[in-house]
C-alpha cells in the first residue's frame, strides 16, 4: 500500500509532513493488525523460605512455600494522544491454602493490596487508566499527560531495581499501594534548562464510604466509622540526565483507618483516626564517573530519605499518642554487574526506620511484610540473571528484618500501628504474636514478552 501525499504538501512544514505520514501510517496498522487491545504476559513461578523469630523467642516458619503471579498487561492507542493501559493479575498459592480463623485472615481482599497478596486464583484489575498526551500545555512548549482511572502505584521509584520493573509513578520509599485516582505531569525541560525536569500532581481515593447495593439507602455514607480516604501529592524532579537524577514527592491522607478491634476473628470493621503527611526525597548515580572502568560505568547507587507525620483526629489516637508524631527513615542501595555470568547483576540494600515511622507500603512484593516499613533494620541481597535473553529470568534473594519495635506492617491508629519494644511487648504478654526478627529466601523464573 502507498502512502498518499495531499498534492499542496510542497506547502506545508516538514513537520506538518511528518505529522500526515505518521497518521497514515497508523490507519495503516489498524487496517493490517486489527483495532484490538495488544497483550504481553509476564509469569512468575516463586519460591520462599520464611523463618520468623518472635519476640518471647518462639519460632515460626514455612520451609517451601510456592506460588505463581501472573499479569496480563494490556494496551490500546486509539490516536497518537490517546490510549488505553491495563493489567489483570493473578496471585495464588499452589493449591488450596489452609484458612484459619486469626485476626488477620480478612484483610487479604483489602483493597491496597488486592493483586500483592498470594491468595486464591481470583484474576483482579490491578490496573486500568486512559493516557492522554500532548507536546504543548495551553500553547506553551510543555509536554504533558493525563491519566485516570486505577493507576499503577506499586513498584515505583528505587523498589523497582530489586523488583526489575520498570518504575511507575510513585516514589516507593512512602507509596507502594494499589490506588484509584488521577495524575498530571508537566515536562519543565524547556522552561528550566535542566534534563529530564517535571512535576506531576496526583490525587485519589483509597476508601469510599458507600453503603451496600442492596442497603436501605444504597451508596449513601452513612457508615459512622469510616469516612471517604483521599490523597494527595506532588512528585518534582528537577534533573535526570539518565546518569543523575535527584526527586521528591510529599503526599497528604486523611481520614486514615485501623481496626475496630485488632484483636477480633471476626470484626474487620474500621475508624477512622486521622492524617498522614509523608515525605521523601532520593538520589541516584546510574553509572559511576565518566570511563573510569566498564564496571563503574555499569554500576548505580542511590540514597533516599523519609519523613511521616501523623495528623490525629481531636477523639482518637494514633500509633498510640493522641500528639502529631514524627517518624524517619533512610535507604541505601547499589547495584552492580554480576563478576561470575556476562548479563547478571548483583544488588544490596539497606534501610532503617524509627520507632513512628509509618509509610504506606502495604504493596511491596514481599512475604514477610514490607521492609520499607521497618520500624528497625532491613538488609537485603539479591542476584539477577537473563536466561533466555530479557525474556526468562532468574532471580534469587535474601531479606533480613531486624524489628525493634512492633506495628510496622500494621495500620495508623493505635489497635495495630502502635510502635512497643519487644520488651513493652513480653511485658503484656503479646511476645508469641509479634514479629521480633523475620528473614525470606526466595528464588524464581519469570517469563515476560
């Protein structure tokens, strides 16, 4: 098939020609390949040894446990500004897990981390958003998008080496959850001079108060205990060369939630406790100077800070204080190429938190609970290696928690986010619940094209 040129195109700019060429050349691959949605799969097959010691010196474990992830990413341009992307998800388990009636067996439906927790075979929307682009902003030269709908939140900024993902949006060391919302970037590279600069706004909803379909008053928010969960944040990079790259994001919630009754098999009901401000701001080194060593030049190392803050409401408490508390943290990490195999590489990371850190990392692809999260020490150790191109994947880790205090995997008020020692723990006779030391080795295949 020929490409039609209008006869007045010796008038028109080489742009506006390249324009026509590129519209005809995508009539032409919807004619060829079908106005349909294109899918790639990515398929992972896990195992974990997970060793758990708790605080009254009790141990707990699961030699081998396996389970299979599975996303189907989908993808559809409909015009060169917009387009459709998606992903269905699949975490199970093999076989039948065994359910017991503990305190925590509700929650893993929870919504934030639907698609991260290996439950049953359920295939659930892990995301689903239009993408609208354009290369100028009320005709000014800043290129911009919009996009609504459940973005991708999980798997962000710095997580994502360990994970080897692309980054999505969030920075991960304060979001690492599944979200419905809106963001909008805003490319600053041509009004500031600096490579790569951008801010991007975001905004969602973590929780709707709605009551049943079939309730006396369907979707009314009558619900007394909880009421709508909003955030808000901005991201702004002011560089990325590709070699350096410097960020931050800040993030505001409210109406935050914990249990009821944290205590309770069968009461998962919620309240609300207040607010959360969180903070952070990294940099990264991709490549080590300037032709100093193949090595060097192969290697990135970031650093990255954090802060929460927490926003009580007058008649609750949260992470045990009715007082706005602070919490810090800071991570290190290096990756590196692999000296033994000519396409593997070599990662370590650590991170510390303090006694009120609280981020919202309930997503991190993780068995034993977010190391983000740590209200303590995290190391971690991983070995990356292609097998079949970028196509297979092998990848084996080893995460070490050193807790020293409880609450960090839990929620913001003070029924399971309250920061006690394990000493304060053993006191009140909690020590056989509560995590004092956790350590994973995991090794998988992944498959993805």
């Amino acid at each position: 098939m020929k490409i039609a040129v209008e006869k007045d195109d010796d008038q028109k700019s080489v742009p506006e020609q390249l324009e026509d060429i590129h519209d005809q050349l995508s009539t032409l691959n919807k004619r060829t390949n079908g106005n349909n949605l294109k899918f790639d799969v990515d398929f992972r097959t896990s195992v974990d040894n997970i060793n758990y010691k708790m605080a009254d010196g009790s141990k707990q474990k699961n030699d081998a446990l396996f389970s299979n992830r599975l996303w189907l990413n989908m993808n559809y341009a409909a015009t060169k500004n917009l387009s459709f992307t998606g992903q269905l998800a699949y975490n199970k388990l093999f076989g039948q897990r065994s359910t017991l009636p503990t305190s925590s067996t509700g929650m893993d439906g929870f919504d934030w981390v639907s698609s991260e927790a290996a439950h049953n075979d359920t295939l659930r929307v892990r995301s689903a958003y239009f993408y609208y682009q354009d290369d100028e902003f009320l005709g000014a030269d800043i290129p911009w998008t919009l996009s609504i709908g459940r973005r991708p939140s999980t798997n962000g900024h710095l997580i994502n080496l360990r994970d080897d993902d692309a980054a999505s949006s969030p920075l991960a060391h304060t979001v690492n959850v599944e979200f419905d919302g809106a963001s909008a970037k805003f490319g600053m590279e041509e009004l500031t001079g600096l490579d790569g600069s951008y801010f991007k706004l975001c905004a969602g909803r973590g929780m709707s108060n709605a009551e049943p379909r079939f309730s006396s008053a369907p979707y009314s928010g009558q619900d007394a205990t909880t009421n709508n969960v909003d955030m808000i944040g901005i991201i702004v990079v002011p560089y990325d060369d590709k070699q350096y790259s410097f960020g931050m994001q800040y993030t505001y919630a409210n109406n935050l939630i914990d249990r009821v009754d944290a205590m309770s098999n069968t009461d998962y009901s919620m309240e609300t406790v207040g607010g959360l401000h969180t903070a952070t701001a990294f940099a990264m080194v991709n490549g080590i100077g300037n032709g100093w060593s193949e090595f060097l030049d192969d290697t990135t190392f970031f650093v990255s800070g954090a802060m929460s803050k927490t926003n009580p409401k007058a008649t609750e408490t949260m992470l045990g204080s009715n007082n706005e508390e602070t919490g810090y943290s800071y991570w290190l990490g290096t990756q590196f190429p692999s000296l033994i195999s000519d396409e593997g590489r070599w990662g370590f990371e650590f991170n510390h938190g303090s006694n009120n850190w609280r981020p919202i990392t309930y997503g991190e692809d993780s068995m034993i609970g977010s190391k983000i999260a740590a209200r303590g020490d995290a190391y971690e150790v991983y070995f990356t290696e292609p097998l079949v191109d970028d196509i297979l994947t092998f990848q084996l880790r080893y995460t070490y928690i050193d807790y020293d205090y409880a609450g960090s995997n839990g929620f913001f008020g003070s029924q399971t986010g309250r920061p006690m020692s394990m000493d304060q723990v053993n006191m009140f006779n909690m020590g056989g619940m509560v995590v004092d030391k956790a350590q994973d080795i995991r090794a998988y295949i992944r498959y993805k094209f």
